[in-house]
C-alpha cells in the first residue's frame, strides 16, 4: 500500500462517525465490509453494513451483526439502545453486549431496507456516552419471483415472402427480483416452438422471421416464446407466452382458367345482351390481390363481349351482335384474364395473366322473315289513278327451307282505303287517288308471316310521299274590302292585293297579276304587278258617283308558275262610298255597310229609334210589376201586425208540462152560417169594385181571428201562458161568388146583363153571349 492510498484512507475515517457495527463474526479490520471510526475524544462506535436474506423462514431469532462502542469495557457498564423502523418488533438488541437478531420473515420486494437508530448509555448515570448513530439494515435479494408476460396474448402481422429477418414484433417479461444484486432479474427468451420459420433474440424478445413463407401454404403459426430468469442457470424461474403471427397477403400468384377450353351454344334468336356462358380463373391470392379482369382476343370481339362479375370474379361473355346459323354457325374465341393490381416485385416470376379457348356453336331456330330493309321510303304523284302502284316490299325466309311469305297492311283501317298489297309479291298500290294538299306522307306497316307458321312474322315500316303535282290555280288569300271615294283622283291606290296557292313548288311560289280579257277596256281601274307576288289597284279615272254606280265587280286574272301554269281569274269588289275632304275610310266603310244592309242612313235612324222605344216600354212594364208585387205584400204585413194573439194567463207550475199542439188549431174548419144570396146584379157590382181592390178583405179576416180568439179562450187544452198564434186562412170562396146558375133560387129570366159592358174588354165576349142570348 503506498502513501497516497494510506493518506486517502486516514481522511475517510476521519470523516466517519465513532461508531462500530461488526457483522457476524467479521472483525473490525475487514476492510471490505467495515469501516473503524475514532471520535476526537478517542471514542466512537465500530460499524460495518448489516444484511438480512429475505425469505428466510424463522424458528428462533437470527443474528445479524452487532453494535460495540470503543468506550465497551466489557464490564456491563453501558447500555446499547436500538431505535427506528422495526426496532423491538423485527429486529431487536441484546442491550448487554449490542448484538441484533431478527425476529421475522422478510419479504425485499415489500421494503428493501430498514433504517434504525443506535445508542450506548452509562447504565449509571443513564447518560450517553456516545451520540446517537443512524445505520441501514439491507435485505438481501433471492430468486424467488417467476418472470411473467404482462402484454400478452399476442398477434402479429407480417407480409408473407418477407425476406428472412423481418422483423415480427417484441415480447417482454418482467421479474419482481432485485436487478442489482446477481441475475435474479436477468432473463433469457428462447424459442420453444415455431423452428425453422421464426427466431427470437435472447436478451430482446425481438422475433424475426426465418425463410421467406408462403401465404398460400399456411397463413398463421402459433409461436411459443419462454423466458427465464437468472440468465438461465441451474435453478431459474421461467414462464412462457404464445404468439399467433398471421401472414398477410401479397400478389405473387397468377390467375389460372379451371379449363383450357370451354364449350357453349347460343340461339340464333337470342337478342343482343344475352349471357352466353361463364368462364373462372382462380386465383389463390385474397382480396384485391385476386381481382381480376376478363378480355376477349381476336376477330370475335365485335360479335362476343365479357365482363368481370366483381362479386364472384367469373367472366361473363354476352352476345354483343345478332348471330345468323344460316351465316356462321361455330365461333371460336380466345378469353385472357389478367390481375387487376400488380405487384412490380414479382413480375420476373412471369405474366399475371392467363388465356382459355371458349368455342360456341350457334343453335338453328325458327326465324321470322326479314326484311330486305327495315324502313322502306316510297313515293306517287298526286292525283295517280286507283290502282297505281307505288312500290314493292321484299321479306324472306331466313331459314334453309325458305318457307313462302305472305304480305298485309297492318293497323290503321284508313290506310287501308288507300293501299293495298299483293299477299304474294309485296307490290303496294293505290286503292283511290291521293291529294297531297290533305296528306303528303302516308305511313303503313307491312306485315311479312310464315304460310307455314303464322306465328313467326315481322313487320316493315313504309312511308310514303305524295309528290305534288300544279292541280290547285292561285286565288286571292282572304276576301278584300276594297272601297273607293266618289271624290277620288286618277292613279290613286285603292288596294294592294296577293296570292296562295296550295300547291308546293320547289323553287318557292311566283304569281303573275293582270286584268281579265273582258275587263281589258276598263275605264275606271287597271291593275299593276308589282313582280313580287303583289298587285297594286289603281284608278284610271277622277270622280265616282254613287248614285250611279255604288259597286264595281273587277276581274283579275292570277296565274302561277308550276308546269304547267294554272290560272284563276278572282273577282274583286270596289264599294264607291261618299268621303269626307280627308278621304276617311271610316265614313266609307260605314256607308257600305249600311248600303250592304239595304237601309239608308234615315231608315238605319229609325229602326234605332223604335229599338230604344221597346226598351224603354220594356223597363216600365218591369217596374210596374215590381210594384205591385210589392204592394200587396206591404199591406198583408200591415194587416198580420192585428193579427197577434196575447194571452195574460198565468201558468200551471210544474205539473204543466204538456206542450200546446196547435196543429189542432190550424186544421179546424171554419163553420159560417148560409146567407142568403143578394141580389145577382148589385152583388156583382159590388164584388167587381172590390176586386179592383188590392189586399184580401179586412172585415172578413176580423171575423175570422175574432172566432179564432174565442175558440182559443174556450178551449180546455189551450196553453196558459202567453204565445203566438199563426192562422191560415184563404177567405170564404171568391169576391166575385159564382157565376153560374146552377143551385140559385131565382131565376135569372128579368135579369139584365148590360152591365158587362161596363167591366172592360176582358168581359167583352162574356157581355156579348149574355145580350145575345137576352136579345133571343
């Protein structure tokens, strides 16, 4: 030992408390494990560290060091004192010599150490002799925790074909010993199954793959890791966990046909759409990795197509085009399926594509005829004589037997009336002339059937043009008021006219205007074609008189421009009409009118004269009548305010509960006693002047309530209490009574009937057959 160290050594224990724990039998002078302190009075405690083992199962106390003072003159003079966590429960001390035991199992992993508190006193004098020291009991690990996977189960994904060392996933165990102190905590993973695929690093748990795996072989592999402590040596704890690694899927295989080749057939009536058969390649991939699209190769695509059902990955392959057994009867075509998505990885392992024969014979069917076209555009001249014909149609039958067709006109009836068809030959001719100014174009349908069976037929479209032939001359387009002024000047227009035709002309209408032959010589109007299917009327001569002459009836000669021309000479009539200084047509036109209707102006005054009269005759016979419509009925309503009946009585209480039934009241009859009749001709008189009365008589009504009242008052089931009472009542018979003589008591051979004459025409007839039967 060379100065320095012994230098070095002399500072530490100076620094050091006086005290002095000797451990076991260890003497102070172990220099490993005790240090020797010296107080600067020359006394102080002699201390090395003290361990306890844990889990260490205890009969009788157990030593674990000892406290001595260098003041200990081994005479029982002083007193050790222990103090501080445990002390007299786990550890205690033999207060003679300063000897700790420990009195119970200990468990490290619940407290790792003990912190306590020693002192030496004068059992004499109870004082210290040393200051109190504080020391640290340690107790010592052992193995006696198994490591344990906390994270687990575990599951790890890796893509298949990886190359060898991916790296899976990690696993990680922990252990509840003390991991500094020996290789109690130190664990070791080893690999217990999953040779040859996988590996485990030792002192990671990090799991890497082996050889590059196949997805398609086996996709999952259940890895059991194990761990164990005390890196592995005679007597280690170990546990294990299970990992289950999935590998994912990539694309490295290939789609491949289940065939080489593929037979199908198809009806040479199928329509276009129709599946003819399914075609599979399978592909041992998953998911988007085995999606897959379908083509066809080749001459036959234009006739055959496929398409990719996404759900099943089958190739559906579908009749793009009609096919005809007659025409081709075997298709060959070639269907190549390649990957949807591919991996650049694994394209020098070949194309991802494969190809398949698919061979499809077309079935013979009993076909309806077809037609040389399908839309067939004819066309006749109008005016063509029954019997023209205008075209022909041609179905055949598509079969090898050529079986005969039949033609015939189809739907409308009135298409019927005006074609007709050749069964045999498909000939189309006219039944009757045509006009293209009521139809141009006619449509029929031709229907083309099988003599040997009806049910297999077709049917053509026909449209049929009418041409247009120069059969209709122009005419004026409307009737034309044209008027002219009796103070009207030569060379004034007097009306601007025009044409139509009804007729089509290709190069559009031209309409040539002139004067009749027979109006050549005309003196009072001439006509000048404008060149632009227009004519202008002009006068030739100054002042009309439409005394003399009030119309004037111009022919007019129009001719068109078809081939061959056609001409129509059209009459124009001119009305001569007095106008004011300012040549007003209004005034013309009204004077014509009136001329038109055969009245003057005063007759036209007079007629409008007597209108307005009947009017107003009219409205007064309305209002007259209004009047006494209303008269009457003002004076009832006078004469029904008497007519309310009051009653003052006073009620029954409650037992009168029965309601009054005045139907008794209004179906009574009114009994009057006979009067003797008066004399028949003052009676007349009398009632002929009441009946120009207006109301019903006032006395006979009184009479009738005044009854009426009295039966009320007298009528045991009359209400008591007061009420309304309504009566109706239409009066005793006629004012004017009868006139016959039938049942009279006189005879009327005296009587005088000249007063009928006094009663108005209404009675004239009546007065006439009395005087004249009196004159007899």
């Amino acid at each position: 030992m060379n100065c320095s160290t012994l230098l070095s050594l002399m500072l530490m224990l100076i620094q050091l408390w006086p005290f002095s724990l000797s451990m076991g039998n260890h003497s102070a002078q172990n220099t490993d494990q005790s240090f020797t302190a010296v107080g600067r009075v020359k006394r102080g405690w002699v201390w090395e560290p003290l361990f306890v083992t844990e889990e260490q199962t205890l009969t009788v106390p157990v030593y674990v060091g000892q406290l001595k003072s260098d003041l200990d003159k081994q005479n029982g003079n002083l007193k050790y004192i222990l103090t501080g966590e445990g002390a007299g429960s786990i550890f205690i001390i033999d207060e003679n010599n300063g000897k700790i035991y420990v009195t119970q199992k200990l468990d490290r992993e619940e407290k790792p150490y003990y912190t306590l508190r020693a002192q030496a006193i004068n059992r004499s004098t109870q004082l210290p002799v040393e200051p109190e020291s504080e020391f640290i009991i340690k107790v010592r690990d052992v193995n006696d925790h198994e490591p344990q996977f906390l994270d687990g189960p575990y599951e790890a994904t890796v893509p298949e074909m990886s190359p060898e060392g991916t790296s899976v996933t990690q696993v990680t165990a922990v252990d509840g010993d003390d991991p500094s102190y020996g290789n109690n905590a130190r664990l070791l993973y080893s690999l217990v199954q999953g040779q040859p695929y996988f590996s485990v690093e030792p002192k990671t748990g990090v799991i890497r793959m082996a050889p590059q795996m196949d997805r398609e072989t086996k996709d999952q592999y259940l890895v059991i890791i194990q761990a164990k402590d005390m890196v592995g040596q005679a007597g280690a704890f170990s546990t294990t966990a299970t990992v289950t690694i999935n590998l994912s899927d990539i694309n490295d295989n290939p789609p491949k046909f289940q065939q080489r080749l593929y037979y199908m057939n198809v009806s040479e009536e199928a329509p276009v759409g129709t599946t003819v058969g399914k075609v599979f390649a399978e592909d041992s991939d998953i998911g988007e990795n085995a999606a897959m699209n379908y083509f066809i190769e080749g001459d036959n695509s234009d006739v055959f197509d496929i398409i990719t059902n996404n759900e099943t990955q089958e190739g559906i392959i579908l009749l793009k085009k009609r096919v005809d057994y007659e025409s081709k009867r075997r298709y060959s075509i070639l269907a190549k399926v390649v990957n949807r998505y591919i991996d650049d990885r694994f394209l020098k392992e070949g194309p991802f594509e494969d190809k398949t024969t698919v061979k499809i014979n077309v079935q013979n069917a009993d076909e309806p005829p077809v037609f040389t076209l399908e839309n067939y555009v004819m066309e006749i001249p109008e005016g063509a004589v029954s019997g023209s014909l205008v075209g022909a149609v041609t179905a055949r039958d598509p079969d090898n037997d050529d079986c005969p067709v039949r033609y015939s006109i189809v739907h409308r009836m009135q298409l019927k009336r005006l074609f007709s068809i050749n069964e045999h030959n498909g000939t189309i001719i006219t039944t009757k002339p045509l006009d293209r100014e009521i139809a141009s174009w006619h449509n029929i349908t031709v229907k083309a059937t099988e003599t040997r069976n009806p049910e297999k037929n077709s049917e053509a479209n026909v449209y049929i043009q009418v041409l247009d032939v120069n059969d209709h001359a122009p005419e004026f387009p409307k009737y034309y008021e044209t008027f002219v002024c009796e103070n009207a000047v030569s060379g004034q227009l007097i009306q601007t006219i025009t044409a139509v035709d009804q007729d089509d002309s290709a190069e559009g209408h031209h309409f040539y205007f002139s004067l009749a032959q027979e109006a050549t010589n005309n003196s009072y109007f001439t006509v000048k074609d404008n060149q632009d299917n227009t004519a202008g009327i002009f006068t030739t001569k100054s002042g009309f008189k439409r005394r003399e002459q009030v119309f004037f009836y111009l022919p007019i000669l129009i001719q068109d421009n078809g081939t061959p021309p056609l001409t129509s000479t059209n009459t124009l009539t001119i009305i001569v009409c007095d106008c004011d200084t300012k040549v007003n047509t209004f005034y013309c036109r009204y004077g014509a009118f009136m001329y038109s209707m055969g009245l003057s102006t005063e007759a036209l005054v007079a007629v409008l004269a007597c209108i307005l009269i009947l009017l107003v005759f009219f409205l007064a016979i309305v209002a007259i009548r209004q009047q006494r419509k209303k008269s009457p009925f003002l004076e009832k309503i006078e004469e029904f305010r008497e007519n309310i009946v009051r009653y003052d009585d006073e009620g029954g209480g409650e037992e009168d509960t029965e309601a009054f039934d005045i139907s008794a009241l209004r179906t009574r009859t009114v009994m009057r006693t006979h009067k003797p009749r008066k004399k028949v001709t003052t009676e007349i008189h009398s009632l002929y002047r009441q009946s120009l009365q207006v109301g019903p008589d006032s006395a006979v009504f009184r009479q009738f309530i005044s009854e009426k009242l009295e039966e009320a008052n007298t009528d045991p089931s009359a209400p008591p209490y007061d009420s309304l009472q309504t009566y109706a009542f239409e009066g005793t018979g006629s004012l004017a009574g009868s006139l016959s003589s039938l049942g009279s008591n006189m005879s009327d051979a005296d009587q005088s009937y000249d007063y009928l004459t006094d009663w108005g025409p209404h009675f004239k007839q009546l007065a006439g057959m009395y005087t004249s039967h009196r004159s007899v």
